[in-house]
C-alpha cells in the first residue's frame, strides 16, 4: 500500500496558503483517483481505496505542519509501510512557482514538515513531490501562510495540478519515471 501525505495545516485561515500547495495538491489527485478524503483517524483526514490495483492512503496531517511527521508515524506504524512506499507532496521555496521537483530521498531543506517526518521516520529514505513557492522578499512566516496574488495564483494552481499528475504518473509507471518526465 503507497502512503500519500500532503503536507498543510488544518483550518479554513490556511486554505490555498503556500504551505497548504501539498494539502492542495493531494485534493487534485484524489479527485482523479475517485478517492475521497473524507475520513478521520491518525490525528489525520484520510481516504483509502485502490487505483489500478494498487492500495492507497491519502492522508492531511491534523497537526499542522511542523508536526506532519507525527500523524505519519501512526499510519507507518499501524500499516507497517515500508519507506519505499511513502510519497509526501509538499511546498517548496527553492522551487519556482509553477514548478514541481521528484526526489527519490533528500533533506528537509529548511521545511519543518519534511524535518518533522525525517525526524519521526528517522529516515530521509522517502519519496517527495516539491511543490514551487518561489522565495520570498520579506518575512518567511508572513509568506508561506499567504495566499499569492492573483498573477501569481494561476502559476502556483498550475504547479499543484502538475503535481497530482505527477504522482498519478508514477502510480502507472515508475516514480523515476516521473522525475525523468517531470523534472524539466
């Protein structure tokens, strides 16, 4: 069974900030995918059901994002998930706006949420989907619980649909794959 976790915080204040592109990003893909995320348990929302055959749980950590790691850890636990079959969708900074990066493993880079699941995972040894935020001017907190512009929007919708398509991608071939198709 693959483990999608979209990193974001919980609560209409939060919907379509620059953190939330992961939460965003996984409501994309569970609609082609016919898997509502409908369901608590976790200290998560989740929806579970199967696509071409493969089991998948689709998973928004309740705990915010510097605590992503933790609702991560009871599922890992619960379903005894092996880290090859872990994918999280998150934000990224170093990443333009529009953009998305695969990464097979890596280190958190700065992102509390990837900090908080390498810490719980006690592993970088998982799959992501950097979703671009592009860097900002000012103050970094003030940024990433923003909404963008309405110029910048379309791009940061684009890049969370690309995303979704991605990981669907990587569901029907192979995540390198789709870091050969999709980082470009």
């Amino acid at each position: 069974m693959k483990v999608i976790l979209g990193v974001g915080n919980h609560g209409y204040e939060y919907e379509h900030t620059r953190h939330n592109a992961g939460y965003d990003a996984l409501d994309y893909f569970s609609k082609m995918v016919n898997i509502p995320i409908s369901r608590e348990d976790f200290r998560s929302l989740y929806g579970y059901g199967s696509y071409n055959g493969e089991k998948l749980f689709l998973m928004k950590p309740l705990t915010y994002v510097n605590l992503s790691g933790e609702a991560l850890r009871q599922v890992v636990g619960f379903y005894k998930t092996p880290l090859e079959d872990i994918i999280v969708l998150v934000d990224d900074m170093d990443t333009d706006v529009g953009k998305i990066r695969l990464r097979l493993k890596g280190k958190a880079g700065g992102h509390n949420g990837l900090k908080s699941i390498i810490h719980e995972l006690h592993s970088e040894e998982f799959k992501r989907i950097r979703i671009g935020i592009s860097k900002p001017e000012g103050n970094i907190i003030n940024y990433v619980l923003g909404r963008p512009s309405k110029e910048e929007s379309i791009l940061f919708e684009e890049g969370k649909k690309k995303a979704a398509e991605a990981l669907l991608y990587s569901l029907d071939n192979s995540f390198e794959k789709a870091m050969s198709k999709y980082n470009i």
